[in-house]
C-alpha cells in the first residue's frame, strides 16, 4: 500500500503547484512593505550598527504584539537562548531538559553553558513535550532537595527546561509549567517558531521565566538574522540588556565593564527590517492560516496521512505546514521527499533528533519513540506566506 500512498500523496501536492517551473523553496520572506524605506533610512542616518532608535522601535512592537513586559532584540535567536539559560543560572554540569525533535540550536545553546542536554519525548497531538511521559519519567529519575532537581542516575542538577513550540505550533505550556513548578526546574520557552502564536489567548513566551524568538531568513518575520529575548520579569529584562552589549556600564566617554559579557544586541540595520516585517506580521497570519487551511482540503480525504492541526488550546501561526503519514519507512519518506524535489517542490524532512547527532548521542535521555517515530513519518510542506497569493 504505501508505493501508492506516497505517490498519491505527491500527486495532490502536484497537482496544487502547476507553476512550479522555479523551485518552491519551503519558507521564502516577503518584502512587500516600509523595508526599502526602513533600510534607506538607517543608510542615510548612518546608524546602522548596535545603537539605534529602530532598535527600540522593534522592542517596544514586539512588546506590544507579544504582551511580554520586556523585549531584548539580539544577533539571533541561539545568542537569544544562551542568555536565557546564563540567566537561568545553567553552568557547567547541570542538565538541561529539552525535547530531542527540535532545531540544533536549542542543545547548541545549552552546551555552550558547560551544561548537559538531556532529551524528552513529545507527543502526537502537540508535537511537544510530553507532560504526561515527562512526569512519570520524573518520578523515576529526579530528587527534590531543597536547592532544586537532581537527576539520581548522573547526580547531576536539573537546573532548567526548554519547551519548543514545533514549527510554530504551541506546546501545552499550563501543563509543562506546573510540572516545573512542582519539581523546582526553571521554564524557559525555545519560541523562535512561535511569533504569532497563541496559547489559550495569550502569546507564547508568557509562560517562562524567559524565551527566545528567531527572525531569521525563514522565520514568520525576518531581519535578515536576529532573535530576541522576552521575559516578564524586570531584573532577567536589565541583566540581558547588560551582558549582550558587553556589559559596559554606560558613560560619556570610560570604557568600563563589569564581568564578561557579550557582543549579542541586534544591529539597527536589522532592526529597520524588522519593523517593516512586524507591521505586516497580522497579515502574514491571516496567510499563513489560509495556507494551513488550503492543505488540510487538498489532503481532505487522502488515506494515509494528515495535515497537523492545531490544538483546541492554540491559535497557531503555522510557521511551517505538515503532513504526518500513519506508516511510512525512512525510505519511503525519502521517496517522496525525491519525488517532490525533482518537482521542483521543496519539501524537507523535519530535523534529525538531536539524540542521534554524534555530539549528543551520549547524552541522557528517555524513551523517544514518538520522536523517532515522527522522524520516519513527517514531511514539511512549503509554507512561505508568499503562496497564499497564487493559490
Ligand atoms: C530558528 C530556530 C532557533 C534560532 O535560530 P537562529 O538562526 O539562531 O535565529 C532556535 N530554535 C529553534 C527551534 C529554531 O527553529
């Protein structure tokens, strides 16, 4: 049966790109705005570097859009997260909770802490962290002292965990965070996928003590690369603000800094870009959706697979749109993924699990059967908000 499901599958897909004569990438910007005019202005001026009013510009929007308190833009969304986890308190020897089904960066960024990423599963519906497997996974391998979570196996701290919002879909934060809470692990949300999405109304990056959004070329809303830190509380919001301008106390003319920082704050050029992107990011939604919406009637009543729906919690952005078979090899998968390149449809699969990237193959982990299993089974579908109009 599945030589014919993957043909199928791709025959649908075909079908819904006729003019693909020039190939359709997965996630291609859209500059249809102020960008020109934006850009041009940071020329002109001059500022085009790390200080610079379209930089608070494109903070007090995200605020805004995001009803986060604070917003830090940085160079990008890996820098964004390793200074989450340095705030965080995450050093040398602690573990990490983070899901193996994400983008390198999320273990990149707890590495270049000194600390030890350590995987879990996600499920089916959300595409992230199990919270159900995670507790009772807890229950085996975690102590409660009084300082905070320990694992028993490795005696090492469980200082923090990263919750991934899959391609932009949420995870189910209230769960995730009160499993935090009870075992005294700090929260912090991996959103670059996520701007423009919605958790019971509100948008994500609310829910940890801070979180990470990414502009990079293919994100919702790109400034050519960047990131940005949003947090709720005031003290995570200054100390970020220090340490990614390189911790330099502000005076007219003294270089003087105060413990290492870093060169991570995002420059004004960027930045510019970015507040012409982010005027247009409601739109952007509305297409994003709509394209959601395309696929889930193309595949309608195809056997075999499924487009990912959002769940009944989430208003999500649908960064990237995908179609999930029941049964399928990595062989197959691969089959289709040919089938689809040949026609000039960029289809990809989703990330190879970090547990199985040589760097982290050692790390500990739990049961990872749905990701593995969602390994062999996902494919990603063109998603740029660019197709909304041709369709
Ligand atoms: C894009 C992305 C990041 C950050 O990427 P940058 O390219 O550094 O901006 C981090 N985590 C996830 C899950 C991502 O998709």
């Amino acid at each position: 049966m599945n030589k014919t499901t993957i043909q199928e599958a791709f025959k649908i897909l075909a079908g819904a790109f006729p003019e693909a004569r020039k190939p359709i990438g997965l996630h291609e910007p859209s500059f249809s705005g102020q960008e020109w005019n934006y850009v041009k202005d940071c020329l002109d001026s001059g500022w085009v570097s790390s200080v610079g009013e379209y930089v608070n510009r494109f903070e007090r929007m995200l605020e805004e859009y995001t009803g986060v308190n604070h917003a830090i833009a940085t160079v990008n969304g890996t820098a964004a997260l390793h200074i989450c986890l340095i705030l965080a308190g995450v050093s040398a020897d602690d573990e990490v909770l983070i899901p193996s089904l994400t983008f390198v960066a999320t273990a990149n960024a707890v590495r270049y802490c000194g600390a030890i990423p350590h995987f879990v599963d996600v499920d089916l519906l959300s595409l992230g962290i199990d919270t159900v497997k995670l507790r009772t996974y807890l229950e085996q391998i975690a102590i409660r002292k009084s300082d905070g979570c320990y694992n028993r196996n490795t005696g090492r701290r469980i200082r923090g965990l990263v919750v991934m919002h899959t391609f932009g879909h949420p995870s189910d934060l209230d769960s995730i965070q009160s499993v935090c809470q009870e075992y005294n692990i700090t929260l912090i949300e991996d959103a670059a996928e996520a701007l423009g999405s919605f958790y019971k109304g509100k948008h994500c990056g609310n829910w940890g003590a801070s979180a990470t959004l990414s502009f990079n070329g293919n994100k919702v809303v790109t400034c050519g690369g960047g990131g940005a830190i949003l947090t709720n509380n005031k003290d995570i919001a200054q100390q970020a603000r220090h340490i990614t301008t390189t911790a330099k106390l502000p005076h007219a003319w003294e270089f003087y800094h105060d413990q290492t920082g870093y060169n991570y704050r995002m420059p004004n050029i960027n930045a510019a870009l970015g507040c012409a992107q982010l005027e247009k990011l409601p739109t952007f939604i509305r297409e994003k959706r709509e394209i959601a919406k395309n696929y889930h009637r193309l595949y309608a009543n195809f056997n075999g697979a499924h487009v990912f729906n959002e769940q009944q919690y989430s208003s999500s952005n649908y960064w990237l749109n995908l179609l999930i078979f029941s049964g399928i090899t990595r062989h197959e998968r691969d089959e289709l993924l040919g089938m689809c390149h040949e026609a000039n449809i960029l289809c990809r699969p989703i990330w190879t699990p970090m547990h199985r990237l040589p760097m982290y193959e050692s790390c500990p982990r739990m049961d990872l059967s749905i990701t593995e299993k969602l390994h062999e089974r996902v494919i990603c579908l063109p998603s740029g908000t660019r197709l909304s109009r041709h369709e």
